[in-house]
C-alpha cells in the first residue's frame, strides 16, 4: 500500500473556527493495553478491555443506543508491514485507496513538546476526503484538551473534548485511529482514548497535518511518520 505524498507549502491559520465545544464525558478507566510498547513504531500485541463509550453525544447524534466496546486485532498471521510515509506539517498525505471499516491508520512522532505556548495553540491531524474533514484530532497545549470534530459542507460540527493530562507521557508520541463503519476509534501510545461515531459516510482518503499556533510550531515534530492498515487483522502489531 502507497500514498502519494503532495506537499502545501505555506498555509496560513486564518479563519478556522471551531463550532461549539462539549467536554465528551468518555473515561479511559480501566482500559489496558497489555504489553503495549512501542519503539521503532512497533506496538507489542495490545488487547484492549471491555470499556464501553456507548452513547457518546457528537451534536445531538448518538452511537445508535448500543454500547460500543473497543475490539481486540485477532493479529492473524504477520504480513510484511505497510510502508512508511512521511507527512511534513502544512502537507496532505493522499491514500492509494479509501480507509473503510477494519482499516487504521498509525501516526508517529519521535518527539512531543509540551511546553504552554504563549497563545492558544492545535496542532491538527485532520482526516479528510475532498474538502471535508471526516475527523480532527487537535492537540491543544495551551487549554490542556484533545478536541475532536468535523468540518462538513464548509460547516463545523459539534466540538467534543476531553483532558489532556491523561495522555502523552512518553517522550514521543503513537496515534492510531481504526475505522470501525460507525466510529473512529482513536488510541494513544496503545491506550484506549475515545470511539468518536461518524457523522458522513464518506471515507477518508487523505490526511492534512496543521497547527494553529502564530509562531506555527507544533507540539509533535514537524515531519510525521505514516503508516497505512487496510486490514488490521494481518498485522498483529497495530
């Protein structure tokens, strides 16, 4: 599986506006993802316990009414691992093929920078198809908050939140986000962080990486490391 890397140079922050915030009241409680470590981007075989998120609110929209339980990868037989790519801040990184159900995207930073920034700052992984930001992860030092949302039709959704201080305790950083058909499963460094439900059926065919901080200085390194999962049942290390 390739990605076709096309770079944007220079974007500029103004005018993003995130639609009304509310603080998700998802708990990480007891999740563990035993024997999780990472180094040289590769997960020990994590298995993540039976913690629901059911009747997560995204703007009115529900998961449906059934509880939603994070899945265990069956980590079937190991196929040589997808290739990584690289996503440069201010760049897209376009899929040779739409992330469906089952697939997942990993992100690696060899860095992450904590320090309060002397404004309000987000730095962005957005995950987009066309002009539309199917899901954002923002990373925002300056509030101590992961904000997630949508952009559809130009139109921002409803901004859910959650603490900061929870996460990020490494000196880098692994983001993996499933697509499990109705919601975005996101982990960081192997732990269980939130099951964000889709509010588009369209696919996700390319990621955009920003900040929204003046000086644009991210908290992860500039230069991202992108591996792409069509089927995270094949590789037992996602």
């Amino acid at each position: 599986m390739s990605f076709s890397g096309n770079a944007c140079g220079g974007s500029a922050r103004g005018g993003d506006a995130d639609g009304g915030g509310a603080t998700g009241g998802n708990a990480t409680g007891g999740n563990a993802t035993g024997g999780g470590a990472f180094g040289g981007n590769a997960f020990g075989g994590s298995a993540t316990g039976g913690n629901a998120t059911g009747g997560n609110a995204t703007g009115g929209n529900a998961t449906g009414g059934s509880a939603y339980s994070p899945s265990t990868p069956s980590g079937g037989s190991l196929s040589p691992l997808p290739p990584v790519r690289y996503l440069r801040l201010w760049g897209n990184l376009n899929l040779e093929t739409e992330l469906t159900s089952g697939g997942a995207i990993k992100i690696y930073s060899s860095s992450i920078n904590l320090s309060r920034p002397r404004e309000f700052d987000s730095t962005d992984v957005r995950f987009m198809s066309d002009s539309d930001m199917l899901f954002r992860v923002g990373i925002r030092i300056w509030d101590n908050k992961l904000a997630f949302n949508t952009k559809l039709g130009g139109d921002w959704g409803k901004r859910i939140e959650l603490p900061l201080a929870n996460w990020f305790r490494k000196s880098n950083a692994t983001l993996v986000v499933h697509d499990h058909g109705n919601v975005f499963e996101l982990t960081i460094d192997g732990k269980y962080v939130y099951a964000f439900p889709k509010r588009s059926k369209k696919n996700v065919k390319s990621i955009r990486y920003e900040t929204w901080e003046s000086s644009h200085n991210p908290c992860l390194e500039r230069t991202l490391e992108v591996s792409y999962y069509t089927n995270t049942s094949l590789w037992a290390e996602i």
